[in-house]
C-alpha cells in the first residue's frame, strides 16, 4: 500500500470455511452434550429413592433448563439464517458490510467523530477481562442524531480469516483519511503500525 500517492486499495473479507466448520460443530457438540447431560441426570434422579415432590421439583427446572436452552438455540439459528452477509470490504469510503453486491450497513470515515471528551483518544483499544481487544470508535448515528461509541465488528454469519488485516487496513485509511483524529498508541501496537 503507498501513502505517498492518493491510492488506497480495497481488502475484501476472506471466509475461513475450516473455523466457521469448527465453531458450529463445537456448538452442536455442547449443546447436544448438555440436553443429554440434563436428561440423563433427571433419569437418575427419577430411579432414585428421593421424595416424590423432590422428583417432581427436579422436573420442571429440568424441562424448564431444556426449554430455555432450545428456546435460545432456535433464536440464534432464525438470526443466523436472517443474516446474509456475504463479505466486508474496506475501501476509500471506509468499512461496508455486503450482502451480495449491495452495501447494507457501512462505518466511513466520513461519519467518524472525534471522542466528547477531549483529553481522550478518538479511536481507542477495548480491553474487556473476558473479551477480544475491540478497537472502539466514535461516529455519528443518522437515526439517532447523536454521536456514539461502537466497537469495530465483523457482523458475519461465518468466521474471517483477515479480520486483523481488515481492522488495520481500516485504521490505515482513518490515519490517511482523517488526521484530524487521534488514534491510541495501544491501537497502532496492537495493529502493528506506526503513526
């Protein structure tokens, strides 16, 4: 890529087949493995010589655990089969989510805004104690007439194998693009780039 003339190349989203395979496997695995665990519990604590009312007890919060846990597999599956995104792109305009060939969600740079409170950074590293390091931007919200603070995501139904590169790329452009913001050395660590 070459700052020094007005080029700024485009990086699409690469799909990892293999990840996207293995999460959804690693998924039914577990959710199988605990509606049988939960079955085969209330199978020994039926046989057992416990109280009739403990038994009864024990099998409501059993079907109740087992209609909370399809209940929310089933919502999962209807927003995963809603979703259909089929690639990101970087480009000049900034990151666009496609579903096909139509952009249906976009962050430009453009709609990037500096951070209310001046003495902060405008793009900031996320450090949850149980989460990814999400880099965090501010940007104005049409609908809402405001500005917010969102985490850069990837909101695919499969696993991308750039997503790193495209989080960069995409950091590239906001230093190219709008200097007028300040971007967080943890940020350019974590990316591995210089200001």
């Amino acid at each position: 890529m070459d700052f020094q003339n007005n080029q700024f190349s485009k990086i699409e989203s690469l799909e990892s087949k293999k990840t996207t395979f293995i999460v959804k496997f690693l998924g039914a695995v577990i959710f199988i493995g605990t509606v049988l665990g939960i079955i085969y519990l209330e199978v020994i604590i039926i046989e057992s010589k416990l109280s009739v009312e403990f038994k009864i007890c024990s099998a409501i919060l059993s079907v109740i655990l087992l209609s909370f846990l399809v209940y929310f597999v089933v919502k999962d599956t209807i927003i995963h089969k809603k979703n259909k995104i089929t690639k990101v792109i970087v480009d000049q305009n900034g990151l666009h989510h496609y579903k096909d060939e139509i952009a249906i969600e976009s962050l430009t740079f453009e709609s990037l805004c500096p951070t209310p409170d001046l003495k902060n950074y405008d793009i900031v590293l996320s450090v949850g104690e149980d989460t990814a390091h999400d880099i965090c931007v501010y940007y104005f919200d049409n609908s809402r007439n405001a500005i917010m603070h969102k985490a850069i995501t990837f909101n695919t139904p499969f696993s991308i194998r750039n997503a790193k590169e495209l989080k960069r790329h995409f950091i590239k452009g906001v230093l190219k693009f709008r200097s007028d913001l300040k971007v967080s050395p943890k940020v350019l660590d974590f990316l591995n780039l210089k200001s």
